[in-house]
C-alpha cells in the first residue's frame, strides 16, 4: 500500500510534516479527503453521464449508471479510508482492515455487476 506521502505535491509536504506528531489527525485529514473526492466523483461525474445518456433512447446506459453509482463511491471511499488506516500506524490490525476494506470493494463491484445483469 502506498503512503500518503508518495500521492502528495511538494508544495504540500511542508504542512504534512508538521503533522507527523498526530497520526490519527493525519488519517482523520486522509480520510476527509477522500471522502470529498468521493462526493465530487459521484456528483460531477455521474451528473455529466446521465446527461450523456439521456441523450440516447436506450434505457440500458440508465440502468448501468444507476447501479454503478454506489460501488465507484465505494471505491474511492475505501481506498482512502486504507490509506488513512496506514497513515494512522496502528499497534496492530492495520494490514487486517486493509485487507477487509479491499474485499469490500471487490464484493461491491460484484453486487453491481450481478444487479447490471
């Protein structure tokens, strides 16, 4: 798993190291982050792709967008939230809620793709 510190901009670095005292804040900003970005995902993304498929007569392009909403937010929530569980350096656990929350992932890819079918 990458660290947190690989993914940021130089200009960035400065402020992440300041916070290097306080793990759990620097998971609590990782996660917030993503979180965000989620959001931002699911909105202008999607909101672009439905006004793409309204253009179409087929109810299939719908149907797609519609169930693929969830797991694409659960994708890019839960990367974050495992990437903030190894910012966090927990005492232990850490590699077992990493491995959880990728399996989370998978199981929803699969629940949209069996709702898609």
């Amino acid at each position: 798993m990458p660290t947190v510190v690989e993914w940021l901009p130089d200009s960035l670095l400065p402020l992440w190291e300041v916070s290097t005292q306080f793990p759990i804040l620097q998971a609590a900003i990782v996660a917030s982050v993503f979180y965000a970005f989620a959001l931002v995902v699911r909105l202008v993304i999607f909101r672009s792709l439905v006004r793409l498929s309204a253009m179409t007569s087929s109810l299939v392009d719908d149907h797609i967008l519609q169930h693929m909403r969830k797991p694409v937010f659960v994708t890019v929530m839960y990367f974050g939230l495992s990437l903030a569980v190894t910012t966090a350096q927990l005492p232990f656990g850490t590699q077992l809620i990493v491995k959880l929350l990728l399996s989370l992932i998978v199981v929803s890819w699969m629940l949209a793709v069996l709702r898609i079918s």
